[in-house]
C-alpha cells in the first residue's frame, strides 16, 4: 500500500515539474545540436597531441609509422571539430539562421582555416614556451613545463580558441577556455588578443577580459586581473573595448588589478604587486604600493608594527 501511494506522489512530483517546463523560460529550451562539452574536452586532448605531438599521444594503439599516425589524428581533429562548429552555428544570434546545408558549408570553411593556422598556433605556442623557461628559474626542461604548467596549458587552449572566436563561432571557444579554467584557475577569454612569448608565472586566479590586447614578451603572475572598470551597462557594452591594452615587455606581479578600455601599460612597465589601476602608465615606468602598515602580536597580546614601502600607488621612470 505504501509502495502504491509513493507511486502516485511521485508521478504527481513529475507531472508538475513537466507543466513547469511550459513557462517559456530561457532555461527551459533544449537545441536538438547543442555543442557537446564532453566531447570538446575530448576533443581538447586530441589537439594537443596535434600541438605537441610526441608529448601526448594516443597510447592505445601501436603504431610504427608516427607520421602515419599523427595524419590520423588530424583527420580524426578536423571530423571531430567540423561536428561541433556545426551544432555551435545553430546558436548564432541572428533573425536569419542558417539551414542546415548552409551550416554544413560554413563549419567545413571554418574548421579548414582553423587547421591552416596550426602551424602559426604552433609558432606562438613555441615562443610561449620559450618565454616561460627562459623566465622560470624552476623549470628544469621544456617537457616539464609542457607536460605540467598550468599556465602553458591555458595558453595552449586561448590560442586554439581564439582561433575560432576570430571566425565568430558562438559558445565553443568559450567552452573550451572554460575549460582550461577549471582545471587551471586561469581564465583567459577567447576573445583577448595575445603577443608572442607570453608568459603566465604560477597563474591561479588570473583573469584576462575579452576586449584586452596584451603585446609580447609580457609576463603576468597569479591573482591579476586585467578587467572591465565597470560592467553596469550590460549588453550595451557588448563589441566595445572594456579592457586594458598591455604594451611590449611589460611584467605584471601579483595580485594588481588593471582596469579599463581606455587603460594602457606602456613599455617596459613594471607593474607591483596588490596595485589597482584605473588609469594608463607611461612607458618605462615602475608601480608599486606605499605605507601600509603590517601588525604584529605575540603570546602577551604585545602589539609591535611596521611600516611597509607599499599602500598608495606610486610611480617612477626606469
């Protein structure tokens, strides 16, 4: 009898979350060809086998012939991606969708130049990783930073997804850097544009915004933000530039906060640790932070301090 009551419960529970799926809310449309995140995480680890090949590599086949084998993963690659630029051009925002014939021609276009630009993703990927040893006193080989930095591997996702974002492939790229930045803690919207020889130093908590240019031979630590000044108009602000521009050579450390379309860090800055910056430095200058004042206690509630050369921001020319 208690099994028959439970029953009617629970088919009434169903039937009421059922008539709540007809309110017509956002949350409620289901797209028949949504992009696939399991696969694009898949997919992910299939493009860094083509981005390093001989670092990751499919172990599960015995193959003699590595060339003959990385040919297959890039045909393998190119499937794979082609399937998802075409469930993801289904989310365009437009009053005109395209048919599906349309779409089957347009994610084969875009997927083809993707794949004509790997050799220029590799070409950067390898300036990062020069960066990044060249910068890192802990770095014992290239295989070590490849095979465990984080923030090599964030970079590596940016590039492949920055390549699609540049093609206006709605959601995917996103996936794919948020991808990175759950593994990672670094999150770098596909939409940023990044010089050559970049360089993330630890990484955790880094946020680069959609709008930023950052040049090359840049150096960012953990905890920086390189943001909007303020997001209250919305959509209105959408496609104009929110975010700073990073010049050349620039070192970022950690914890600062650079805010602002309008905001540039000129060359050869040197940006400090804990500062927020609302406004452009000039080439060749140094900030940092003045008078804070650190507190100490011992066991009898003694109280001793001491003044820090950090708290106002402060500059001065190189």
């Amino acid at each position: 009898m208690s099994d028959l009551n439970d029953k009617k419960e629970i088919e009434q529970i169903v039937n009421t979350i059922l008539a709540d799926l007809e309110g017509n809310r956002n949350i409620d449309e289901i797209p028949v060809e949504n992009p696939d995140k399991a696969e694009i995480h898949e997919l992910i680890e299939v493009l860094f086998r083509i981005a390093y090949p001989g670092y990751f590599r499919d172990r599960t086949n015995k193959v003699y012939n590595q060339k003959n084998a990385y040919a297959v993963t890039i045909e393998d690659a190119f499937s794979r991606l082609r399937e998802q630029v075409f469930r993801a051009l289904n989310l365009r925002r437009t009053d005109n969708p395209l048919s599906d014939e349309e779409r089957e021609r347009e994610s084969y276009r875009i997927t083809k130049i993707f794949f004509e630009r790997i050799p220029r993703i590799r070409e950067y990927l390898e300036t990062d990783l020069l960066a990044t040893y060249d910068g890192d006193p802990a770095a014992g080989c290239y295989a070590e930073i490849i095979l465990a930095y984080p923030g090599i591997f964030a970079i590596t996702v940016f590039r492949l997804a920055h390549e699609l974002y540049l093609e206006q492939v709605p959601v995917l790229p996103r996936l794919m850097t948020e991808y990175a930045h759950s593994l990672t803690g670094i999150d770098i919207h596909p939409g940023a544009t990044v010089g050559k020889y970049f360089f993330i130093d630890h990484g955790t908590g880094i946020v680069v915004g959609e709008t930023s240019v950052i040049g090359e031979n840049v150096k960012i630590y953990q905890g920086v933000t390189i943001g909007a000044l303020s997001t209250r108009g919305g959509q209105k602000l959408s496609g104009k530039k929110r975010h700073p521009t990073i010049c050349d050579n620039v070192t970022i450390y950690a914890g600062a906060s650079i805010l602002g379309g309008e905001t540039v860090i000129g060359e050869n800055a040197v940006i400090g640790g804990n500062t927020f910056i609302t406004r452009s430095i000039e080439p060749n200058t140094r900030v940092s932070m003045k008078n804070l004042e650190m507190e100490y206690r011992t066991s009898g509630n003694e109280r001793k301090s001491q003044e820090l050369q950090q708290g106002d921001v402060w500059y001065y020319v190189i």
